[in-house]
C-alpha cells in the first residue's frame, strides 16, 4: 500500500478538511482493495459498503463509531459460535479416531485359542 496510517495526521484532516479527509479515505481503501485477491476484494467491498451505509446512517461520528462497533462485535460472536463448533467436531473425530484405533488394534491381535 502506497500511503501508511498515521492517526494524528488523519485526526488532523478530518478536523480541519473533512472532504479531503473522506476522499483520502477512500483511495486509501480501495488502494487496499486492488491488492487484495478476487475472494478478499469481493469480501472487503461488500463489508466497506455496510461500514459506508451505517457511516451514512448515523447522526454523528459517535452513533456511527457505535454502529461498526455493533458490526464488529456481532462478527466476533459469530466468529466464537463457528469455533467452538468446530472445536466440538474436532473433538468428535478424535474420539470417533481413538475408538477406531482400539478396534483396529483389537482386530490385529492373534487370535486367542
């Protein structure tokens, strides 16, 4: 990416010009975007255009800072929800892999006359 972060300076702009401030932002997402690959990009834009819409939505910075951090949240449970389901499969295959291997070793052993 072309251009880094820098808070302060970004605080600065967005105080003293906001439409430059909001153009800036822009090209730097989008520069971030063409990076990306097809999946991620196609991903990034559909996210960056909720984030714009609740931006849009929202009253005031604060309601808007408010409603992505929602969205964020909201993913993160998500995100806690898939692993624990797959943290419980994960424990199903090693059970279901440790019974089929006692079975299995069972099944070698010579046969007891």
């Amino acid at each position: 990416m072309a251009k880094s972060f820098e808070f302060q300076e970004w605080a600065s702009l967005a105080q003293a010009a906001p439409d430059d401030f909001e153009r800036q932002r822009k090209e730097l997402i989008q520069a971030f975007l063409e990076e990306s690959n097809d999946e991620q990009r196609r991903l990034g834009m559909s996210l960056q255009r909720e984030i714009d819409f609740e931006i849009r939505r929202a009253g005031n910075p604060q309601q808007a800072l408010a409603a992505i951090s929602k969205m964020m949240w909201s993913q993160l449970d998500f995100l806690c929800e898939e692993l624990e389901a797959l943290s419980q499969s994960m424990r199903e295959l090693d059970t279901a892999a440790n019974v089929g291997a006692a079975r299995l070793a069972l099944a070698l052993q010579p046969a007891r006359r």
